[in-house]
C-alpha cells in the first residue's frame, strides 16, 4: 500500500452496513483505495427504522484524526454526519492545520431516511465559514431547502455556489427526477443526466454517491469528469439488486 492509497471518511456508524462509514469504506475499495475511518456517531437503526444517534464526543474524534495523520499522507477527506456545525468547524480547523491543502467533501446528511432530524435548524448559521474551507458539498434537494430555511432554493444553490463547488443530488426533484447539477460561482457548470432505468431505491445512496465523488477526486480526476464518473458509479449501486441494500463492484480505475 502506497501513501497515495489512502482516503479519510468521517462520519457515522450504520449497523447496516449501507450508508455511513462502511458504505464509504465499500465505495473507496471499489474504486482501488484504502479507506481510513474516524467515527462521529453511532447510531442505532436498519433500513427502515431509525431510533437513536449516540454522538462521539467531540474530543475523541479530533483525537482519531490526529492519531491518523501521524502515520498516514491524506489529502482528501468525505465528510458525512456531525453533531452540529461547531463540530464540524472544528473537525475542519484541525484538517487544515495539518493539511493546509486538503479537500473536504462534505455530504449534509441533515435527516435519516426514516425522518429523523441530526440538525435543529439553529445550528445552520454557521456554515458560511464552512463552505469557504471546503472543496465540495453534495446535499440533495431536501437537504439543501433546510441549509438556508429564509432562502429559496434558487438563491441557496446561488449563496453556495459562490464559496464553493456544489454537487446537487437529484434523486428527490419533482420536476427532472435523477438530473444531478454541478454549480461553481453561481454557474452550471454541468447537467448530470441519469442513464440507467433499471433501478430501485438504496438505503445510502446519497453517501455512496459522494464517496465515489471523493474517489474520483483523491485519484486525480477533474471535479466534472469526477461527478459525472460518481453519477454512473451510484446508478450501477442502484441497479444492483432489488433490496434497500446494495452491492458494490470494483471499477476499472487504477492507480
């Protein structure tokens, strides 16, 4: 294993193994990486049901990522669950004093499929500072109506593409359903269409399609041709089987 194998996940524990930690770690190994995990949460749910988040204290978690710096060369982070925004900033405080260069992928995940909410909306007022210290956010359209509850989606995507890169998920529009959008300074810079019909729903789709988004980008891959790669990466997850979880199939990609 080289130095340029390694990529970190933050975020939470899924008993089921479909989305959190170990789904990033099954999308990183697809994609020929070796995943690193700091842990945020544990939670206590399956596919359907969801009862309980138990949060990592927030001194534990800087303490795995600085454990794992000591040993490892890691220049791109995907970031999932946090407990709120302070966390957050200050899990991306002490990413940057160690890797000023870093790209952080954050995925918002705001509420469990099973409706239950890891953000009271108070909280969502710092994250102006945040998105000017990341690479990219990837919310889908639920998530990002409660990033800014007093803006419209419009103006949200606009406010957020003017700090950083936006990959937005499309699997819950109403009018193009399944069209992602990439947005950087305000403008599209790219119309991702789905291609494949042959598929169901998965629970963790959202983490499986940003981990492939972060692998793409950890090896090299421009951030359009990484969102595009990440799309059609997700949509043969989706058409994997007929269950909520799904299979992971190792790519062509080498390093």
């Amino acid at each position: 294993m080289t130095d340029e194998n390694y990529i970190l996940t933050i975020a939470g524990f899924d008993p089921t193994n479909g989305a959190g930690l170990t789904s990033d770690h099954k999308t990183f190994q697809a994609h020929g990486l070796y995943g690193l995990s700091v842990c945020t949460a544990v939670t206590v749910q399956n596919t359907s049901e969801f009862n309980a988040c138990h949060w990592i204290e927030t001194e534990v978690i800087l303490d795995q990522i600085k454990i794992l710096f000591k040993e490892f060369k890691i220049d791109v982070v995907k970031i999932g669950i946090v407990q709120n925004w302070e966390v957050l900033s200050l899990i991306i405080i002490e990413l940057k004093k160690i890797n000023s260069k870093i790209k952080i992928i954050l995925d918002p995940i705001l509420k469990a499929s099973s409706g239950y909410d890891f953000h009271p909306k108070e909280d969502l007022k710092a994250l102006d500072q945040i998105l000017e210290q990341i690479f990219l956010i990837t919310p889908n359209y639920e998530e990002i109506k409660n990033l800014y509850p007093d803006k419209s989606i419009e103006e949200t995507i606009q406010h957020i593409s003017a700090k950083t890169n936006l990959y937005l998920k499309g699997g819950h529009r109403t009018d193009k359903i399944g069209l992602d959008q990439l947005f950087y300074k305000t403008i599209v810079q790219l119309n991702i269409k789905p291609e494949s019909k042959d598929i169901s729903p998965k629970h963790g789709s959202g983490c499986v399609l940003s981990s492939s988004l972060a692998s793409h980008i950890k090896l090299g891959i421009p951030v359009e041709e990484a969102s595009l790669m990440g799309k059609r990466y997700t949509e043969k997850f989706l058409s994997s089987n007929d269950s909520l979880l799904g299979s992971h199939h190792l790519t062509t990609i080498k390093i």
